[in-house]
C-alpha cells in the first residue's frame, strides 16, 4: 500500500477518526437525532490528539525525508477536517442552517485552508534552512478551535435563540484570525499541559451543564 505507515501517525488518525464522528452525530447520522454535544466532545478528542502527534513523531529518530515531509501533509490535511469543517457542520447543527448563514460555514473551512496551506509551504522553506524546532506560529492555529468551541457550546443554553448568531459571529472573527499576519508563541510543554487542563475543566463544565439541561 502507498504511504508511510508506523507509529508516528496513529494519533493524526485518530484525530481524524474523531472529527468524522462528530460529524456524523453532528448530522443526526445516529438514530436520526443531531447530537451537537457529542461534536463537541469529539471536537475535543481530536485537539487533544493533536497536540502530541508531533512530539511523538519527532520521537522517531530515522525517519526519511519523505516520512518527515508525509507526516506534515497527513497532519494539515486531517486538521483541515478536524478543525475547519467540524466546527462548520456543528454550526450548521445548532442552527446555522439558511441560506444567509452559508458564507460563514464556507468562509470558515476556507480560512482554515488557507492557513494551513500556508504553513506547509513556510514549514518546509524553513526546514530546509535550519533543523531548529519552530518557535512562533502566523495566524491563529486552528487547532485552538477545540478550546474555543467547546467553551462557547457550553453557554448555548444560557444564552438561548440567539446562540446560533452567536456561534456564527464566533466563527468569522476566529476564520478571520486564521489568515491574519500576526505572531504566535508556540506553546511549550508547560502550557500545553495547561491546554489539558482548561480542557479537561471545560469537559466536566460541559458534562455538568448537559446534566442539568434535562
């Protein structure tokens, strides 16, 4: 079979894995009813995924050119689904579902496109250059949507009718950051582990307002 198969790409795929998940339960694939919650909750799988395959891929020491050069592609490819469509179709599960809403569950997926293309083709300019790890992204990374949204769903209740505008105005001001040229410090081990934490609390904040929502 063509491609590049071992360890280092099992949490990209299963990432993936995930997001596909979401959508389906997003879309009322099971039993016919939409399930945003569980989006959300796979959302969240696949950001957390995310967040280590790099570091376990780097633990592979011999790895080829064109392993390393695959496993760039294979991760921009799986986060476009992860993390630009997903939130889309969430979006379009709570309510973004006319035709006045399509522009931003299009804009959105297309910013996230747009981003990642971008960093691939910096990623590979740069490595070419140096072997330093890469210390400061551009744009907003997209992978922060599976903090950002999860935290936002978790109000949906609270905030009532309007949550779908809500959610919408959400996703073009974070399809707007994905593209704009600004400077972000790359997260080192101590603030990822802090990313799992406020992930975890806005879990068990999530599971908590879900619990009491019946």
């Amino acid at each position: 079979m063509i491609g590049f198969y071992s360890y280092t790409v099992i949490l990209t795929y299963i990432s993936l894995a995930s997001a596909i998940t979401g959508m389906m339960f997003a879309c009322g694939m099971y039993g016919g009813v939409q399930r945003p919650t569980y989006a959300i909750v796979c959302l969240m799988l696949s950001g957390l995924c995310d967040m280590f395959d790099g570091k376990i891929a780097r633990t592979k020491k011999n790895r080829t050119d064109d392993e390393k050069n695959f496993g760039i592609q294979i991760d921009s490819l799986c986060d476009v689904i992860c993390f630009g469509v997903l939130p889309s179709v969430i979006g379009y599960s709570v309510g973004l579902n006319s035709f006045i809403d399509l522009p931003v569950l299009v804009l959105f997926p297309l910013c996230a496109v747009i981003r990642l293309a971008y960093f691939n083709v910096t990623e590979e300019t740069r490595q070419k250059n140096t072997t330093a790890l890469r210390k400061t992204y551009e744009g907003l990374p997209v992978t922060s949507v599976a903090l950002i949204f999860p935290l936002l769903y978790s109000f949906h209740k609270d905030i009532g009718d309007y949550f779908p505008q809500v959610y919408g105005s959400v996703m073009l001001l974070v399809a707007i950051a994905f593209v704009t040229k600004f400077k972000v410090k790359k997260p080192g081990l101590k603030t990822m582990l802090a990313f799992i934490g406020i992930g975890f609390l806005e879990f068990l904040w999530l599971v908590y307002k879900t619990k009491f929502e019946k």
